[in-house]
C-alpha cells in the first residue's frame, strides 16, 4: 500500500507592527508610562457607561498610551525562534 502526501507551501503572512510592550520592564519607562495613563483616566469621563464600554475605553487609553512611550516594531524578525 503506496501513500502519497502532497506537499503545500505555506503563505507568508504580512508583517504586522506591533507595539514594543517589553520595554514596561525598564522602571524608568514604566514610571513614565504608570503616570501618563493616570493623567490620561482623569480626563475620561467615566459616568453612565456599561462594563464593556467602561473595559474599551481603558484598553484604548492603555494601548495609545503604550504606543507613544514604547513606540512600535520596524520589521519582521531577523532570526527564527526555535
């Protein structure tokens, strides 16, 4: 009994930036980060809204936050993880 298996190529996928979060380890970056967003959630206003809207609203403060004092990824990896 003779099996035969086709091999397929797999696709690439296309380089997705994406935000450089190990830099919070950095307590100086951390600190800077810690302060922006207590600035940034001061400035919110948080009444009549549902826990869903109140999550979305943080995570983008979070995420915007996170953006501007880390910055973002430049380019695929150079070397693959094994």
């Amino acid at each position: 009994m003779d099996m035969w298996f086709k091999a397929t190529k797999r696709r690439r996928r296309k380089f997705e930036p994406r935000v450089r979060v190990w830099k919070l380890k950095e307590e100086k970056t951390c600190d800077e980060y810690r302060c922006m967003v207590g600035d940034k959630v001061e400035e919110v206003k948080w009444k009549g809204l549902g826990v869903n809207d109140h999550w979305q609203q943080m995570k983008g403060i979070m995420m915007e936050t996170a953006q501007d004092i880390c910055g973002m990824t430049k380019g695929p990896r150079r070397h693959k993880e094994t």
